[in-house]
C-alpha cells in the first residue's frame, strides 16, 4: 500500500505530459519546417543537422590549420 501510495505521487510526470507529445488537436503547423520534419522520419533530421555541425566544425579546423601555417612560415622566414 506504502509502495503505491508513493510510487503514484513520484509517476505524476509521465501522465501530465503525455497528451502534449501528440500536438494539441485542431491546431495545423503553419511552419514549413515544422511540416518538413513532421512529414519525414526525425532520424533524417537528426542527421542533418549533425551532419551541418561536422562540416561546420572540419571548415573551421581547416581554416585555423591554415592560417597557424602561415603564421609559422612568418616565423621560419625571420
């Protein structure tokens, strides 16, 4: 009885939210990218967006790389 008595005080998220993953009905998504991910799988966009991340973070080591190389050139001249 002690159990169940606390384990539905601590189970109160789990019904409280449960009903704002599906939406709130009769409200349509206005937003195009929110149409976009709703209408393909979310691992796609969960692919993209890492996939923007990587190219982001390999441009700026690219780019750091290139310039610590002619600093060292600077460097090595004098």
């Amino acid at each position: 009885m002690i159990i169940a008595l606390v384990y539905s005080i601590a189970d109160t998220l789990s019904g409280a939210y449960s009903d704002r993953w599906a939406g709130a009905p009769g409200e349509s998504e206005s937003n195009i990218l929110m149409q976009y991910m709703s209408s393909n799988d979310l691992i796609f966009v969960v692919l993209a967006v890492s996939l923007i991340i990587w190219s982001v973070l390999a441009f700026y080591l690219v780019r750091v790389d290139k310039k610590i190389s002619s600093l060292e050139e600077q460097l090595s001249d004098k």
